[in-house]
C-alpha cells in the first residue's frame, strides 16, 4: 500500500504530508515542513522559500540538528517538489488529507521551516484553512507585506498568526498593534523586557499575550552570532549599516 513508506510508490509523492514530533505531539499538534530558506532541490532548482529572511537565516533551528539528517532533507524537498510541481494536486492532498479522524480538532502549525514564499501558495493555504473548519491552523511569518495584501483583510476563522522578527520586513511592524515574536538570549531576558514566553507551549505565540518571547535554541554557533542580542536588535544593526553604505546618506555630509 501507498502509505508504508514515506512517499507513494508509483509517483515518488509524499504520502503523508503532515508530520508530528515529541513537542508537538504533547499539545496536539502537527507540522507541515519545506526547506528552510535557500537552496537547490535534487534536480537542480534552486528554491527560497524564505524571501523575507534576514539574521534569521544565520540562527535557524531549521538549518541544524536533525533537519539536516539525509531522510528529514528528502522529506522537505519532497514536500516542497510537490508544490511546485502540482499545486492543485497539493493542495487536493492536504485537503485530504486533513479530512482523517486524528486532525479533528487538533492544530496544524504551517511550517516548523520555511514559509510563504509566493502569493499563490498563501492563497492556497488560505482556502485549505477554509475548507476544513473544524481544525485550527497557526503560523510564524515574516513576510509581513504578503499578510497584510492576502490574509488580514479577510483571514480564516480558523487561522492565526504570529509576525517573528529578524527578517527584511520588520520595520513594517508595529509592536503597538501586531502580534509579535523575537528570539531572545534566554528566559530571563524575555523577562526582563517584559514579554510573555512561549516556552511552555508553542502555540501561547498565537494564544498567550500578544509580544512574544523565544527563547534561542542552545545551538553553540547560533548563540555566539546572537552574541547576547535579541534577534530584532540585530536586524536593526544590519539594516542601519546598510543605511549608511548607501551614496546618498553621504550626501551633504550626512
């Protein structure tokens, strides 16, 4: 049958697309995963599915550990393959898919790695989210402008999201009024800036108090390039060197 293996066997299609881990498994919920950020698929292409990256990409848990192991890689670009390759056909999947007893429900996090990357695929995730009601979906995303065209004016009832800071398009967020979330050093510096952890729970980023708080994943080379900063403040600095690289900032002397 299909579904002994990871993918079918007649189509080299993923025959599950939903996946769930240690963590996920104790809040009930489930994950659909791409590749995180850039790379080539293994017939060559080259893919981004991150366009709005910024330091994120040199901290991501998504490039690390286990999402480099050779079954999980193939896995991801399986997953993203189909997509391209056969969008109304991926999307019939997951529709599917989502149709079984277990997802009743549960939450389905849209993307442990990777995100957006293009409006047809965010529109498509828009009407699977509406085609199965009785499920709850939740994201992390940094591509701000795309949210703010395709999803804010008329989400699905059965979305939220999560605006996750150090990428491209941060200066278009406003911690007055979006649902924000910044990687921090550890616990106590969330704390001390008076955000609200999600450490106990991933999905208190999309329940809990609206500025939410991650703390960095204890991978030695990610820690020694957030050097102690949150994720925002290190945006910032590479967004201002860039500022003052530019000819016309020299303009007048300034």
């Amino acid at each position: 049958m299909p579904e002994e293996g990871p993918f079918t066997t007649n189509t080299q299609r993923p025959c599950r697309l939903l996946t769930q881990n240690r963590e996920m498994r104790r809040i009930g919920a489930w994950n659909w995963s791409i590749p995180a950020w850039a790379g080539r698929l293994p017939d060559g292409r080259a893919y981004n599915t991150c366009p709005s990256a910024g330091i994120c990409r040199e901290i991501c848990y998504a490039r690390h550990g286990t999402y480099t192991w050779p079954t999980v890689r193939a896995k991801h670009h399986a997953n993203l393959m189909f997509v391209l390759d056969d969008p109304p056909g991926w999307e019939a999947a997951m529709v599917a898919e989502l149709e079984r007893r277990r997802f009743q429900d549960a939450w389905i996090r849209i993307h442990d790695s990777g995100d957006f990357f293009s409006d047809d695929y965010t529109k498509a995730w828009m009407r699977i989210c509406r085609a199965r009601p009785g499920i709850n979906f939740y994201a992390y995303s940094k591509e701000v402008d795309r949210f703010r065209r395709l999803v804010e004016p008329d989400p699905p009832p059965n979305l939220l999201w999560v605006y996750s800071l150090g990428g491209a398009q941060d200066v278009a967020l406003d911690p007055a009024t979006d649902r924000i979330a910044d990687i921090f050093p550890d616990e106590n510096a969330i704390t001390a800036a008076g955000w609200s952890s999600q450490e106990a729970s991933d999905l208190l980023a999309v329940l809990g108090p609206r500025l939410v708080g991650i703390p960095a994943n204890r991978i030695p080379a990610a820690l020694r390039k957030l050097a102690g900063r949150r994720a925002s403040n290190w945006q910032a600095e590479i967004d201002a060197e860039r500022v003052a690289r530019r000819p016309e900032s020299h303009v007048n002397g300034t």
